[in-house]
C-alpha cells in the first residue's frame, strides 16, 4: 500500500481520478475547499442545465441508469449524480479543507491546508477551469448606479433591478442568461464577440452524441494546429431543456434581444461596440457549417443515410444592416459579464505558470515531477471541458503517475497530516 | 496518367511568419512594434505623409526606401485634387491589409489564389465635416468590402479565409474599435 497522493478538488476531475487510484491502490486523500460538487452548489444559476445529454456524463465505473438518456440534468440532479459518485467509489475526500500553499520540498511536496498540512509525493491540481469570473478592464468605467455581476453570483431574473440589462458575451452562458432576463420583461442588449453556434438537434440527434460519434471529441492535444487557440475557444452556444430546442442569436433577436458588437469601451455615458459583428457571426456560421459537413460525411462513410433524417442546414445568423455601435447606458440598469472564466492558482507556490498565469503542462503533465492537472478545456483531448472526458484523462494521468511513484524514492507513509 | 500537384505559391513566406508567431511568444517584448509617419503641409488642404522608419524587434527598422503619400481633396471641394482624399486612403489602408491577410491565410490553408480584387465603398453624410448638422458624424457611417476571388477552393473556403483575414486584420480592428488618439503641439 503506498500512501503519497493529494488530490485537489472534489468535482467530477478530481473524483475521477480518486477512482482510478483506488483502483491502482495508491493510497490518497481529495482535499475539498467546499462540499462536493462545491461550485455546482454554490456558483450557478438557477435554470442551468448542462449541456451534454445524461447518457454522456460517463465518469469511472459509473454511467447514466435511468430513464431519461436523452435528457440534461439540472443542477440539483447534477450535485446528487456526483455525490452518488462520490459514495459509490468511497472517495477518501476532507471536505471544508481549503489549501493556501502547495511547494516543493527535498522529498515531495508539501500542501498546507485550514486544516493542517500534508507531505506527499504527487499533487494532482482537479481545481477547476473556472475559478474566478473574467471581467473585462472597461468594467472600471461604468457609471455608478448601474448594478454589475458576474454569472457565478447571478441566480434568476427576478433578483435584478427593472430596466434594461446589458449581457457581455455570447457564449452558453450569456445567450442563455439573457434569454431568460429579456422574456422576465427587463430588455436585453447582448454584445457578441467570438462565439460557437451549434444546433442542439441535427438530424435528429444531440450535436453531442455526433460529436462523439464523429471523433470530434476525441481530437488530441498534440494533434491540433494551435493549442493555445482551441484551449481558449468559447462554450458552444447551447442550453438543456426539455424540448431541446436551439439557442442561437437568431432565436434571440425574435424575442426582442438587441445584438450589438464585442464591447470596446464606455465613454460618456455610452458603451461603445465593435463593429466586427457581421463577422464574427459570418465566422460562426462557417464553422457551424464545416461542422455540420463532416457530420454528414461521417454519417456517409457509416451508413446512417437512412436511418437519420436527411442534411439541411440553419438559416445564416441575421445581422442588422447598421447595428448600434453605441449604447446609452441611461437606459440599462445591470450589466452581467459573461466573458468567460480563469482557473485562481493564488496558492500555487511553484514554477509552473507561464507569463499569462496558466499552467505549463503536456497533455496534464506538469513540469513539475509529480504534479498533474485535470478537468481543463482540451487538457488531452477536446472533451477535456466536459464531464465525460475527466475519465479518460484521469486513466491516462493516473497510470502516469503510478509509474512516477515506483520510480521515485520509495518513501513510507507519506500523505501524513503533520499540524 | 499521371498527375502532379504544384505548391501552393500566393508569394507569402508562411513559414517564416510562423517562426516569427512561434520566436515572439517566447519573447513577447520583441513583439512591441511602433509605427510612424510625418506629414508636411504643402498648400491648401495638400499634404504629403511619408514614412521610412518604424521600431520592431528591439531596435530602429526602416523600409528599403522611404515612401511618400500625396493628400488632398478633389475639385469640388475648391482644392486642387494633387492626391487621393485623407479618408480614400484609409480605405487603401484597409483593403490593402484584408487582401494581404487574404494571402497569408490562403497560402496556410494551401489554397492557390489566382486573382484577388478588392472593392471598397465609404458612405459618408459631409454634413458632420462642415458641421451643418451636430448629429452627423463626422467619419464613415459605414464600409463595403466587396471581393472577387478566383482561387483553387470552395466558395466556402473562400469565404473562411476572407473571414479569418478579418479577424487578424490591424486596420480592420484601428476602424471596427475605438483607439485613444492623443495630439499634442510642441
């Protein structure tokens, strides 16, 4: 029995991966600032729903048993799904252990908690992609009076002021946060910026399961063009719902949604737009398209033809001849920021991130011996983001390591609290 | 029979440029680059712009020979018409870098471009610059880019690498956002 590792985070990456070690006998414990599944409690919005269908959420020695595959959990159901998981593989998780420093030592690493502190031999980092909302430094210029939020403190509608709401970003998040708030009667401009449509249902099936089918999930890390690019891509423009029906800015300009540019500035009262929005959604339905191409290529090559309705495709996103390049901010009471999130390694004391604070890593593998990095967007493979693809990584990662400890110095009984 | 395919060749060193993209991550303050111009007043409203040196790479660059810009404004405007309108040659600045984009993004995608023309249109209300009417801006109240494209590529493809050609664009972006100008008298 070997005792060395300390697991970082109790969310679906870090579970995985406390699996795939009990299932090597590497004895460790999963240090947990929170509760499981701490920012699926604590940090959405009421109305989320993943995105992924039920049947995809496959972690280690765990997959979907009930009735609806094709349905997408809220967020309730999601927390239970993973402290079912948690119970089921007996997860030696400390929950309300928050750690303030992670550092070398001649033998190891040391990793000091609210709760005292541990030595072990590796670190797996299971913290999150999603940490600390990113707002933009033009927040700084916004008038007083006008209420802002970030997506992980906003909740529903009816906690915002009347008056018109300006959504930053069109991503999942922000095209489905400001769907919601314009049909609560409070009128919605949406800056768009850099996006990813896709339909929910294509030929009658999930975008997803062609996803996976197709092998666009599968796509690794040391087989793209441009890593850097593809880690920093925007959320698909997706919700789950019952009627699994499209979100795209099409459907949001029906009700009344006002689409504007990327936000560039706030000057004089008025927030100033890019006028690159005819582009970035041209760019959006390219992409759109070459997606839905290789969906029918893939469904050629396999004989679907029959089986799933015939290709078509969407109706080219509507643009405005002229849309506004600037907003008076008189007339909009909230400004929600959904312009994406970064990972917070404030407590990370080794020298393992680049100049953009990120963490230098191959395909999970820190440059630090011992120390690995999971649940990050296309961390090995495109479906790194999602919850389905923490069990591969962590079968990859967690074999990595194993070989890493029986060729470090062997040294009993570590992973011990000594505080 | 057999068949042979000929490289791609738009002119555009590709593999240079994307050393360049690779050497400047790892040494980003290489990457601050300052461009200049002069402008001296002729007569009237012509004025001719020139430019030779620029700062890249850590030190003073300078063009193989310094070029010169003639401005002015047509007839109609009572001036003499020595050279193309201030506003006509941002529309020059703007095109010409889009189609240089249109090159490089090709030459990376491998795709051979035969022709490339570029037309630009500027709809502009000259009641802002002669300030008969305060709500009228004083700029473009919008640009047309149109492109004729023949190249060894999908309709589709085309329109992907002119859409990415905007997307890297400078002058696209010096005219779709806002840049703080500051302009001082010595």
């Amino acid at each position: 029995m070997r005792n060395s590792t300390v697991v970082l985070g109790a969310g679906h990456a870090g579970l995985a991966m406390s699996r795939c070690l009990t299932e090597r006998s590497i004895d460790h414990v999963v240090l947990e600032r929170g509760e499981v599944a701490n920012s699926w409690k604590t940090e959405r919005w009421d109305s989320l729903r993943l995105l992924t269908p039920n049947w995809m959420s496959r972690l280690p020695g765990y997959g979907y048993g009930g009735d609806e595959p094709d349905g997408y959990r809220t967020m309730p159901e999601t927390i239970s799904f993973l402290e079912r998981y948690a119970d089921g593989i007996a997860a030696p998780i400390l929950t309300g252990t928050t750690v303030t420093s992670v550092r070398r030592t001649d033998d190891g690493y040391e990793v000091v908690t609210d709760r005292g502190t541990w030595h072990c031999q590796a670190v797996v980092i299971a913290t999150g992609a999603c940490n600390i909302p990113n707002v933009p430094a033009v927040a700084q210029a916004v008038p007083a009076g006008i209420d802002t939020l970030t997506p992980n403190e906003y909740r529903n509608p009816d906690r915002l002021a009347e008056g018109g709401v300006l959504v930053v970003g069109a991503a999942a998040t922000g095209a489905q946060i400001a769907e919601e708030i314009h049909r609560s009667g409070r009128p919605v401009t949406l800056a768009v910026g850099e996006h990813i449509r896709v339909p929910r249902v294509y030929r009658g099936r999930d975008i997803k399961w062609w996803m996976d089918a197709c092998g666009v999930l599968e796509e690794r890390y040391d087989e793209v063009d441009n890593l850097v690019r593809v880690r920093n891509v925007p959320s698909l423009q997706l919700v789950g719902s019952d009627d699994r029906r499209n979100l795209d800015l099409n459907g949001l300009t029906g009700i009344g949604v006002k689409l504007v540019g990327r936000l560039a500035g706030i000057q004089n009262g008025k927030a100033q737009f890019s006028g690159s929005l005819p582009n970035q959604c041209a760019m959006s339905d390219l992409k759109m398209n070459r997606l839905l191409a290789r969906i029918d290529e893939w469904a050629t090559e396999n004989s679907l033809d029959g089986q799933v309705e015939p290709p078509h495709r969407f109706e080219p996103t509507r643009v405005e001849a002229a849309p506004s390049l600037d907003v008076d901010l008189g007339g909009i009471r909230t400004i929600l920021w959904a312009t994406g999130y970064r990972p917070d390694y404030s407590w990370l004391d080794l020298p393992v991130l680049d100049r953009k604070g990120r963490i230098r890593h191959d395909g999970g593998v820190v440059e630090s011996p011992g120390v690995y990095l999971l649940g990050m967007p296309f961390l090995r493979s495109r479906k790194s983001s999602l919850i389905d693809g923490a069990g591969d990584d962590a079968r990859f990662l967690s074999a990595h390591l194993a070989s890493y400890l029986d060729h470090a110095i062997s040294r009993p009984g570590l992973a011990v609290r000594t505080a | 029979m057999t068949t042979t395919t000929s490289p791609v060749d738009n002119g555009v060193n590709v593999g240079a440029l994307l050393g360049a993209r690779e050497a400047l991550t790892a040494m980003p303050e290489a990457a601050q680059f300052t461009w200049r111009a002069t402008c001296e007043w002729v007569s009237g409203t012509h004025s001719r712009s020139r430019v030779e040196g620029f700062f890249g790479l850590g030190e003073e660059q300078s063009h193989k020979t310094e070029f010169t810009y003639d401005a002015d404004h047509p007839e109609i405007f009572a001036s003499e018409d020595h050279g193309a309108t201030p506003v006509e040659l941002v529309l020059a600045g703007l095109a010409s870098c889009l189609t240089a984009g249109v090159a490089s993004v090709a030459q990376n995608r491998d795709i051979q471009l035969n022709s490339v023309t570029a037309t630009l249109e500027g709809g502009m209300d000259i009641q802002g610059i002669l300030g008969i009417d305060p709500d009228v801006r004083n700029g473009f109240s919008g640009i047309r880019v149109r492109y004729d494209i023949d190249a060894d590529a999908t309709p589709e493809e085309i329109r992907a690498v002119v859409a990415q050609s905007q997307k890297r664009s400078a002058v696209y972006d010096v005219i779709t956002n806002p840049t703080n100008v500051t302009v001082e008298v010595n």
